[in-house]
C-alpha cells in the first residue's frame, strides 16, 4: 500500500482517561486524523443493532463491530489526507468484558478470543500501536465519583469486575495486540504525562509532527457544554443515556463539525446537517 499510516488504538479499564486523551488529541491533531469514538451499541440501528439485548449479543455485537472497523481502517489508512488514525477501544475492550464479568447469559471468554483470532487479528493493518492505560479499581472510582450517575452505568463501579479488568489489562490484553502495547500506569500521573508518554508512542513510530502537536496541549479546566447546534439531534437519539456528556467543544473538522461526548459523537456537514459520527460509512460521508 502506497500510503499507510498508523493505526493508535487507546484501551484500558474504566477511568484509565482514554476519551479525555482522545478528546485533547483529537482537538490538537486537526484535519490529517481521523478517530473511532468508543462503540455504541444503543445508538446502532438496523441490522448493525445487537443480535439480542443481553451480554452475549452485546458482546457480539462489540466484536462484530471491531471486525467491520478492522475491514475500514486500511481503506482510511490509505487516505492521502489523512496521516494518523485513532480509536478509543477496540477488540480489547470487548474481551475484557468477557474475561471479567461474571452476568448470566454473558459470552465465554474462549469464545470472544476465539472470534478475535480467526476473524479480527487477520483483518488487522500491520501499522496498529495500543497503547493501554492502566488505573488501579480504587482510583478508577475516586475518578468517576464512586456512584453511577445512571443506573445502567452501575456495573462498571463493581468492585470485582474492576478488578478483573485490571488483571485482564495489566496480563492478557499485551498477548492479544497485533505488535506489542505501550503500557501506561495511570495511577498518580498527571494528564500531561500521559499524554507526554503517548506522544512518545507517536514519535516512536515516526509520527514526529503529530508528538510535536501534542505535548503543549493543555487540559480542559471544566467539562464543555453541548453546542446548542447538535442540541436536537442529541436529545432526538438518547441524550444523555445514550450519549455520556459532551467531552470537546464543537470543533471544525473537514469543512464540517464535530463534537465528542463520552460514548459517541455527532457531525454537521457544510449543508446543516446533523447524524453520528462514522468513520466507518462511506469516504464521501464523515457522518452514518
């Protein structure tokens, strides 16, 4: 392939800050990157939607997902006006899952690893770096407040299965990346030496100017509001259940706009208007 960049996937337990790290690269690195928010099987219609509402099809759907981006990232990779590709998880996060929860009717483990290995792994580009956050269970609560703020999101502050993921992260997960991870302890480092030590990852790979850009970008003070241009669509496809909250400001991105939230971001088109993001529809739509 002529053209063939790199693929930096950011993974890890709840917490670890991989979509606040998402939010300040994507804000830095502008119009040559393009970014997979976290996936989002509540905002999935069609025959994208999970096969069944329960873990096992939920995880299937995750791993259905990651295969479908695998297949995507090497027609972007081969984009000439694109020179970095990011993506907050990927088929880590959706065998974490299986490794550490212990909900009836979940997906096997063996069977999620199984799925990685004959289907995803072959469909990997050569050029994909993981970089794992790491954050040990007591700090990923003192993180996030210790208490859901909606009762679907009550899982992810058990103690156990935080427990569980740290494991899988810290002993698992490096087995199963295409080149060996990056592992960054989160645990009393700053925002910015994190994102010091992913820029470092960057520049490792030969992405200088990328890492150049990075390393003075500051951390957001507050959260940003929604801009009240994405204020209906927003509402219209879940709000806040749906989509977490907004995590970037509005940010032009390729003639249109862009903003993050938390699990899912919306785009505005030159024309006004307004869909999810998808890097994964077709290269003339930014948006599904």
């Amino acid at each position: 392939m002529a053209h063939d960049v790199p693929v930096l996937v950011l993974d890890g337990p709840p917490g670890a800050g991989k979509t606040s790290l998402l939010a300040r690269m994507v804000c830095a690195l502008g119009d040559d990157t393009v970014w997979f928010t976290e996936p989002n099987a509540r905002l999935a219609t069609g025959l994208a939607a999970p096969v069944h509402p329960s873990p096992a099809g939920h995880s299937l759907w995750f791993l259905r997902h990651e295969l479908n981006k695998a297949r995507a990232m090497r027609r972007l990779a081969a984009d000439p006006a694109t020179s970095l590709l990011i993506s907050d998880r990927n088929h880590l996060g959706a065998l974490a899952y299986c490794y550490a929860t212990r909900a009836e009717d979940s997906l096997p483990y063996r069977t999620a690893r199984d799925f990685y290995a004959r289907r995803i792994a072959p469909e990997l580009p050569q050029t994909v770096l993981t970089a794992i956050l790491l954050v040990s269970p007591a700090q990923s609560l003192t993180r996030r407040g210790k208490m859901a703020e909606l009762p679907r999101w009550k899982q992810w502050f058990d103690e156990g299965l935080l427990e569980r993921l740290h494991t899988f992260y810290r002993d698992i997960a490096p087995t199963l990346c295409p080149t060996p991870p990056a592992i960054i302890d989160t645990d009393g480092a700053t925002p910015q030496a994190v994102l010091a030590q992913v820029a470092g990852v960057l520049a490792d790979a030969g992405l200088d100017q990328p890492a150049r850009r990075l390393t003075p970008t500051p951390a957001p003070t507050t959260r940003p509001p929604l801009d009240e241009r994405f204020t209906d669509a927003y509402t219209q496809l879940g709000g806040l259940e749906a989509f977490g909250h907004p995590f970037t400001p509005a940010i032009a991105h390729r003639g249109g706009t862009v903003q993050l939230c938390q699990l899912g971001a919306l785009h505005r088109d030159p024309a006004g208007r307004t869909r999810l993001w998808n890097p994964l529809a077709d290269p003339d739509r930014r948006a599904a």
